[in-house]
C-alpha cells in the first residue's frame, strides 16, 4: 500500500469517464507517430481517474491508500483507471471505497522516494499503458515550467542562443558550491540566451524534485552576480528545447557518484 493526501473531488468516480483519452490511447497503440504520444500524454494531464482508496475524508482531504500493481519481476506500479468499468476489471475492488485523482497527484506519489514504485499504469487489465518513473518525471517538470509565471519560453518572442563573452566564474562556482548540497541535481548547464533584446545566462538543469523550490534556489544563489544587462533563465533538460540548446555542450557541474 501507499498513501497520499488529495484534495477531495466533487465528481464520484462513477461518474468518471475519458472516451477522448480511450480514443487518444487506441490511435497511439495503432501508430506510435509523435504526434499521436504527445496527443495522449496531453490527454492523460487533462483526465480525471479512478481509483480504490481504503480512507476516508478528513478536513476537505482524502486520505488515499492505493493498492500497488506487481509485475513478473516484484516491480511495483499505482494502477488507475479511466471509468467505472475498467476499475472493476481489477478483482476485488467492487466493494471498495472509490475517489478520484489526476496526473498531479499521480506523478507527486511516484515522485515520493518513500513509495519505491516505477511509475504508473492505466487500465493495466484492459488496453493499458504504463508510464516509466522517468517520463513521469519530464511530463510533471514540464508541466510544472509550462506553469511558471516567468520562465524562458514566451510566446512570440524572438530567441538567440550563444556562448558568454566572458563566463560568469564566480557565479558557476556558487553554484556549483550549492549544487553540491541539492541530491536532486544531477548536472547543469550554461549558454547565453537573447529575448526581445534582453540577454540571460541560460541554465539548463537535469534534476529531480520540486521544479518551482529546485529555480527559486537557483536564482537566490545566482541572483548577487546579476545586473540589469544579464539577467538569469532557467530550463530543466527535461524541455526538448533545453536539450537542443544544451547539445554537445559539457556541463559545468555534474553529480559526483557516491561510492
């Protein structure tokens, strides 16, 4: 089992149906053309889901005990389902209570180093599809920069991306310092960037975590090496565009291995 706290939904998961992710899912499953995986990936953020949960509503909160999915190789997965009806394919699950949640909640759980699972599964007794730990990862930082008042794509604006005349060392060291203190970060990035006539040192990170906590405490170590010439733009790797931007370019910092 493993729980988390969501907020209480007001739609009964009976009520619960996705026939454009279904829809979304089969056309995927028939040709795996990109634009048929990012049309059901953006399916999957918008959807509700169903599920069990063994708790009860507590303070506007719904404490959610989900039974976890073992394969073949003692691998555990969260199982969620897009109606009523493919729920109840999963034996023993008819009498339970049952809530809703979304890919928020979803990707936070898998996110939780304390759930040791891999990822997750929709409908895994129907026509079902998994998501990995690490693409569940990308989709939730992507989302999450999508989401963020100031980051570095910005509709319409023109981009140019180069190398700093002169590299910012006593910034990279700071950062680098601090990089050393975060577990999450795995490596890191320096190019600069040009919008609408504004330059930034543009950083492109590779990390786990919360994306909004991991650049709030990137700008506060960067943010005494800034002026009103350059200022400061942040990426996660995750972003296709971050790994255009960053390819065949060494990272300033790298996570040692432990030992």
């Amino acid at each position: 089992m493993s729980e988390m706290k969501v907020e209480g939904s007001k739609i009964p998961a009976e009520d619960i149906t996705n026939p454009e992710l279904k829809e979304a899912i089969e056309a995927m499953q028939a040709e795996g053309s990109k634009q048929n995986i990012d049309n059901m990936i953006n399916k999957v953020i918008e959807a509700k889901f169903s599920t069990t949960n063994g708790r009860t509503v507590m303070n506007n909160q719904t404490q959610v005990q989900f039974r976890l999915l073992e394969n073949t190789k003692k691998e555990k997965f969260f199982g969620v389902f897009t109606d009523i009806e493919e729920l109840y394919r999963w034996k023993g699950n008819e009498e339970a209570q049952k809530v809703v949640t979304d890919f928020d909640s979803i990707a936070h759980m898998v996110m939780d180093p304390k759930s040791n699972v891999l990822g997750f599964v929709i409908n895994p007794f129907g026509k079902s599809v998994t998501f990995p730990k690490n693409m569940v990862i990308s989709i939730k930082q992507q989302r999450d920069y999508m989401r963020m008042e100031n980051n570095t794509l910005k509709n319409g604006s023109q981009i140019k991306l180069g190398e700093p005349k002169e590299y910012p060392i006593d910034m990279m060291a700071a950062l680098i310092n601090h990089f050393s203190t975060e577990p999450g970060v795995n490596a890191a990035f320096l190019r600069m960037i040009e919008q609408d006539g504004q330059l930034s040192y543009f950083i492109v990170v590779d990390f786990v975590g919360n994306t909004q906590q991991v650049f709030e405490s990137i700008s506060e170590v960067a943010q005494p090496y800034l002026d009103d010439e350059i200022q400061l733009s942040m990426m996660p790797f995750s972003m296709e565009f971050a790994r255009n931007a960053v390819k065949g370019i060494e990272p300033f910092y790298i996570k040692k291995e432990e030992d």
